[in-house]
C-alpha cells in the first residue's frame, strides 16, 4: 500500500513539473499553488477513490515540494516530498529509476495528461492521470484522456472519477 501510495505521488509531482518545462510553461509564482487529480486509469483495480488537493512549491533551484493526501483502503495517507528536476524536458524517474513518466499537455486550457510505469517495493504499477487547477468536471478533458490512455495500452474501463476532500480524515464506523 504504502508503495502504492508513493508511486502515485511521484507521478502527480513529476507531472506538474513537466508542465513547467513545456512552450505553454507557467511562471514559478503562477505554478505554486493548488492542483486537482481528477480521473485516474490503474491497469489493475483502483484502491484510492479520494484525493486531496495537491499543493506545490516551487524551491529556489527549481525543485518541486509537494503534499496531497487520498484514501485507499479506508486510510488516510499523507505525503510532502521534493522531486529534483532533471535534464530531459517533459520525462521524469524515481526510485533509482524504477519509476518513469512521461507528461502531456491537454488541449484543453490548464489540464494535464499523465502516463507512469513504476516498481517499488516489488510492485508494478501503471496509471494515468488527468490533472488541472479546477476540479469542475470537463467532458472534453475526460474524452481527450480516454484516447490517451487507450493510446498508452491502458483500459479506459478501469477509469475512476475521483471524489475530492479538503483534508485526511480516518474512516468512520
């Protein structure tokens, strides 16, 4: 789970910084701020249905702080961690390279295309995500990453529409 958790992290932040690197690349003081996962593909069943908004920093040498939290498995977890630019625009690793990303600008105005292959822990993950500053619902966004994740060999099937939440908060009985 945990490794899960950290897999998904990595691919929200290497995605918002991908985005900084792009032609449409936003200032720093525009990029820090809040963020919104908004569907999510696994190539297995999805474990995490609730995600918080994601809060990026941008750092003095242009690294990247984060934190978010999301439900999975009825817990709450929680993760701030810092991903180090790196030389090739728009493809990111972790984990000693055993994480890749690849990120994708929409063609709809401020949303994200994300695509992850990962291992940790032992675990093999593939995902993709959608990503945007509002957590509106858009149906134009949403087709565009159905076609994009049938692109990356994943099946729109498995998609999840993710509930948002301001805060982590445990499971109640």
């Amino acid at each position: 789970m945990k490794a899960l958790f950290l897999t998904t992290g990595f691919c929200l932040l290497a995605a918002l910084r991908a985005q900084n690197s792009s032609s449409l690349a936003l200032n720093n003081r525009q990029f820090s701020g809040k963020w919104y996962m908004k569907a999510l593909v696994m190539k297995d069943n999805i474990p995490i249905k609730k995600v918080s908004p994601i809060f990026v920093l941008v750092l003095d040498n242009g690294d990247l702080e984060f934190s978010f939290a999301h439900t999975m498995y009825g817990q709450c977890l929680e993760l701030t961690t810092v991903l180090e630019q790196t030389d090739v625009p728009s493809h990111y690793s972790a984990f000693e390279g055993k994480s890749q990303l690849e990120v994708q600008l929409s063609s709809v105005k401020d949303h994200w295309l994300i695509y992850c292959d990962a291992e940790k822990e032992g675990m093999h993950f593939t995902t993709t995500q959608l990503i945007a500053r509002d957590p509106k619902e858009n149906l134009e966004a949403l087709e565009e990453f159905k076609e994009f994740t049938q692109k990356k060999g994943l099946v729109p099937d498995n998609l999840a529409i993710l509930e948002q939440m301001d805060k982590c908060e445990p499971k109640s009985d």
